[in-house]
C-alpha cells in the first residue's frame, strides 16, 4: 500500500494545507510536527508561486508573504528533508506546473521522493496534459494527483479510472477560499468516482468549520481545508502553531 | 507525448479542471462556425460596416523619403472603429459567443483597447460586460477605463500582483472558473490555453490577407517585410500569417524592453525569457531561475506582459520570425517621429515598431518594401508620453 492509502487508514482522512514559508520555513516545520501531533492524516505543503491562479486572495496573499521573505523550492527542500526524521505523516506538496517544469520536472519529481514526499498536486495540469509529469510520477513513485471539478460531468469517470493516491473532489466553481455553504452534490461526483475505481476521494475548496467538515466527511474519505488555516497563519504569524494545533485536533474530532 | 492545440513544443491546456469543459466547449463551438457561411457573412458585414474594415495600407511618403531605404507602408489598424486591431477578434469571438447561448462576456486589458473593445461590441449585442485591468494599468490609462464605463461594461481594478496585464489574465481566470455556464471569456491575445491562439489568430488573420491583397493592387508584389509590435503577439500574428509560407517575407516582432533588455525593467519575452508554463500555455516566460514569473516593466501598457503566444514562440524557434527589442526611450521617439513625419500619432505599443521600422528601413534597398502595422492610435498615450517627456497634462 502506498504512503498516501495508508492516510485515509484511521477513518476520514483530515487534511490540511499550509503555504511553505508562510511565515517562515522555521514555523512551516513545527506547523507540520503540530499537525501531525493533532491527528491530521495527510498534509499539503504548497510550495509558493508568483501568479497561483487557482487561488482566492487568502492563499494568494501567503504566497507573497512567503516570497518576499525569500523563500526557493531548494530551500523547501531542504526543510522537508529535516522535517522527514521527524515526522512521519504522508506529505503531498501543491504548487504550480511552471514551478515543477523550470526545476526540470525529472529533478524536482525524483527529489520528491529522496526528501520523502509522496505526491504532488498541480491545480493547473488537467488529465489531457498530465503525461509530462506522469511519466516522472510513476517512475520515482510520486503520485500524481487527479482532481475533478462540479463542471467535470462524464470526464469523472476517465479521470478517475487512471487516478493515483486518491482524487481530489473540488466541491465548488471559482478558486480556492472559505465559503457559507456548498451547493454542489459532491455525493454524486463522490459515486462517479468509485464507479471507476475504487480510490480514496478527499473534498476541498471553501470548506472551513466543523460543521461543514462534517458535513462533506459524510459523503467522502477526507477533507481538506487550506484557506481557514493560512487565515491563521496570517492571524498570529510566528505564534500560530498553538492555534492552528487546537484548530486541525478540533476539525479531525469533527470528521471522525 | 504532447496534447492538442500545439505549436511545435509550445501550446496545449494548462489550466483548472474545472475550466476544461468551457475549454472544450469553445473548441468545438470554433470547429463548427469557423467555416460555417452563415457565420462568416455576419462577422464580415460587422468588420465591414460597424469596425470600418478593410483599413487602409497607406504609403508613408514623407517617412520613405526622411528614412532613404525600402518604401514604407503603413496598415492602419489604428483607424478601425475603438481605435485598435482589437476589434477584429472581439467581433469574431463575441459572435462565437452568443452563438454558444452565452449571455455575459469578461476580459482582461492592458491598455485598456482589448477591454474597449470588448465593451463596444458587448454593447452592440446588449450583452453583460466585465472587464478585469491592474490598477496600475487603470492609472496609466484612465480615458480608456472611462470610456469602457460609458459603454456600459462594469471594470474591475486588479491589485494582485504588479496590478498590470499579466494579474489582470489571471483574475479573468479565476472570474471565468467561478461562473462558467453563461458566460465566455474573451481572450484578446494570441495566448492562454488552446484554443485561444488558433482563435485570436484566426479573426486577425484578416490584417494579414487585407495586407497581401491591397499592396498586390498597389506593387503586383509582396512585401520584403513586415514589422509589428509583439506583447501577447495577437496584430503581429495577424500581420504575419498569411505571409508565413512566404519564406521571401520578413517578419519582424518587436518587443518591449522597457528600460533595456540588459535590466530587470523589461518585458521583451523572446530577449530575456525561457520556456515555461503560466496562463494556460507552455511559451517563453520572464521568469527566475526557480520559475516565478517575473515582475515585467514596459511604458506601453499593452506590452507590459512576461509571456508571448506560443505560434510566435514557435516562429521563433524555427527561426522563421525575428523578435527584436525596443526600450521605451526608442518608441517614445518613434511616437513623436511618426506623429510629425506622417500626422499619424501611433499607439505606444505600435510606436515599437515604428521604432525598428526606422532602423531597417535605411538599411533596405529603395526598391524593398517594407510593410509596418499600426496596430492602434495613440490618443490614449498623450498623457503619458508628455509625462515621460517632464509635462503634465492635467496640472
């Protein structure tokens, strides 16, 4: 079983995501090792990216406060190196295609998994361009992560049937960010998917409370929640690890 | 290996799920009406008697005989209704547009003419119409932002980023992912993600073949060249094409460098960048070396962009097209040159390749020809261009 099966292993999977060097690289490492002690399954690491067009201005604005603090993907790197002896929570990173290609996709995938992360999630590769990162995927064994949108329709299924770790379900049009509610049937999309194969499926885009979280635990293995936690992030800079801590336990009681 | 809508290496769909459907959509929309007699006779009587086409290739005299080389023509795009060759695609695709049932249209501007165009024909169809521009763009080009106001279209200022073109594609991006069913972006380059640069480049097309057709009526011949102005590339594409099996044919574009192509304060793509992928399409970037795309700087709004279409990225690489750099001191003396030569005041964008045409043109023989696109008129820049110059308009 790969690293990310094993994530959706002690029941909804809760998975939250941070932006690497927001606010800085020293507190992204104890925002992991917290996380983890507060029982989240699965983490997203986002590597920061000029122009990141899938994104509501909260994560947009934490990938400039990472980038004008100098942060580089060898930097990152070098911090999940380290972080890897001490944890041992699955770790995707989630960045932007051009971060992977300028790298050279070959160098960045196969240090992927020397430094120990075990998939990757690119927002703006959708299944017609995915090869030219795949190929590198399944050769170091990073998986590649497929997301499907509410406009997805009859693509789920041919998505799904050559998905990898497990597929992302976007539970709502427009870019990433907190919302009141979601009125996609993320159920349906959900029965789409196993259909074609039977793979773990994570929600994100807009979730924030337990309430929600619950809400879309019900109807997927897990749940991610991005802009709820850089809110924080933001919030209390150097000092929300405690609050981010409180917040993940409070969300994975939620889910289970 | 590579997906559709390719350009060599350059091209493909690097965007959202969520936007494929749209995407594939769109293509399939284009493939049935592109062809379609209905559609072309409706798109031609708008070029013809609403834009005011074809436009004019003028023989700059005065220029031909003050530069003592090749024989210079100028294309006039500048006199199409809203000022721009922008209006060509903009009818094409809002045509495109209605047909899929779509009721809303949204763009991103840089100079703000792709967004006034937008505007106009979004008025004429009587349909909703959103334009996203930087706000630093909403500044250097006030009138424009005010006249897409009058026309009833609704602009949105875009802090994100540097608050110039490239933020304003990006915030249409994501205004399209969140409202996808009604409404159709309207692209304005030959760029983003297929089929968005065969669809641009097919509705400017028309500069191309008016060029060839009109200067055969004039010379019997072709021209020994053609220079535009290159920031997505859509006029230069539209100049270019119908030339590009004319291996006789020069084809020259000319990129902004800003303050010089040996600073940061640049946006010439082919110059200074490398290859990349960002809004939709793998291209030339200027970008740093670990892929963050680079805060570009241009005095022309409308060049003011770190990428480039990706059939220009390809000209290029197969060494077809030349792409040469302007700095903003070389175009701001083009603008001035060309308004007291010929009493034509060019776009700053056009005034880029005015710029080159006035160092080539003494280097070609007298019975060479040279063919410059005058891909918009400047009244929109007299403000600027008197504060580049120590003058302020307003004070």
């Amino acid at each position: 079983m790969s690293e990310l099966a094993k994530a959706f292993d002690h029941g909804k999977a809760f998975i939250p995501f941070l932006t690497c060097g927001d606010p800085s690289l020293e507190t992204t490492e104890r925002l992991v090792i917290a996380m983890e002690r507060a029982g989240a399954d699965l983490i997203e690491l986002g590597i920061p990216f000029s122009d990141p067009t899938a994104e509501g201005p909260v994560i947009q604005a934490a990938n400039i406060r990472a980038l004008s603090g100098h942060v580089t993907t060898d930097k990152i790197f070098a911090m999940v190196r380290s972080l890897r002896q001490k944890v041992k929570i699955p770790l995707v990173f989630m960045t932007y295609a051009n971060v992977v290609f300028s790298y050279g996709s070959e160098r960045f995938i196969s240090t992927c998994r020397d430094i120990g992360v075990d998939g990757l999630i690119l927002p703006d590769i959708p299944f017609e361009e995915k090869q030219e990162f795949d190929g590198f995927c399944r050769q170091y064994e990073v998986e590649l992560i497929s997301m499907i949108a509410p406009t997805s329709k009859e693509r789920i299924s041919r998505i799904a049937a050559e998905a990898s770790g497990f597929v992302y379900c976007v539970s709502s049009l427009g870019v990433t960010g907190t919302r009141a509610s979601i009125t996609t049937d993320v159920a349906a999309m959900v029965e789409l998917v196993k259909k074609a194969k039977e793979i773990p499926c994570a929600v994100g885009f807009g979730i924030s409370t337990p309430e929600q979280a619950a809400r879309m635990a019900r109807c997927a293995d897990g749940v991610i929640v991005g802009s709820a936690i850089v809110k924080l992030c933001a919030q209390y800079g150097e000092g929300c690890v405690p609050h981010v801590e409180k917040y993940v336990a409070d969300m994975k009681k939620a889910i289970r | 290996m590579n997906s559709k809508g390719r350009f060599g290496i350059h091209g493909g769909q690097y965007i959202p799920e969520t936007l494929m459907n749209a995407m594939l959509e769109l293509e399939t929309a284009y493939r049935k009406y592109k062809d379609d007699p209905d559609f072309n006779r409706e798109l031609t009587e708008l070029l013809n008697e609403y834009a005011g086409r074809p436009s004019r290739l003028y023989y700059a005299q005065r220029m031909t005989r003050d530069l003592g080389g090749a024989k210079i023509y100028l294309k006039r795009e500048d006199l199409n209704h809203t000022g721009a060759h922008k209006i060509n695609n903009v009818l094409g695709q809002i045509l495109l547009a209605k047909r899929m049932g779509k009721t809303r249209v949204i763009a991103e501007t840089g100079a703000g003419q792709h967004g006034v165009a937008t505007a106009t024909a979004a008025a004429m169809m009587g349909m909703e119409c959103e334009i996203f521009m930087g706000r630093e763009d909403c500044q250097r080009q006030a009138l424009n932002v005010y006249r897409m106001r009058l026309l009833g279209a609704k602009v949105h200022p875009v802090d994100a980023g540097t608050a110039t073109l490239k933020d304003a594609v990006s915030e249409t991006f994501r205004e399209w992912t969140s409202r996808i069913e009604d409404t159709h972006y309207l692209l304005g380059s030959v760029m983003g993600p297929a089929p968005f640069p065969e669809i641009v480049r097919d509705f400017q097309a028309v500069i191309s073949r008016e060029i060839r057709d009109q200067l055969q009526a004039k010379e019997g011949r072709l021209p020994d060249a053609v220079v535009a102005c290159v920031g997505g590339g859509s006029n230069a594409i539209g100049a270019f094409y119908h030339f590009i099996p004319e291996n006789g044919v020069r084809l020259i574009g000319c990129e902004a460098a800003g303050r010089g192509i040996d600073t940061l304060d640049t946006a010439a793509t082919i110059n200074t960048g490398r290859l990349g992928i960002f809004h939709g399409m793998k291209s030339y970037f200027c970008q740093d070396e670990y892929g963050q795309i680079a805060p570009v700087y241009s005095i022309s709004a409308g060049l003011d962009y770190p990428g480039i279409g990706p059939e220009h990225a390809y000209l290029h690489d197969i060494g077809r097209a030349e792409y040469v750099a302007v700095t903003d001191d070389e175009a701001v003396r083009a603008f001035e040159y060309l308004s007291r030569m010929e009493g034509i005041i060019p776009a700053i964008e056009s005034a880029h390749a005015v710029a080159h045409a006035m160092r080539l043109a003494p280097e070609m023989s007298k019975d060479q020809i040279l063919v410059v696109n005058i891909s918009g008129r400047g009244d929109k820049d007299c403000a600027a261009i008197a504060r580049y110059r120590g003058e302020d308009l307003y004070e």
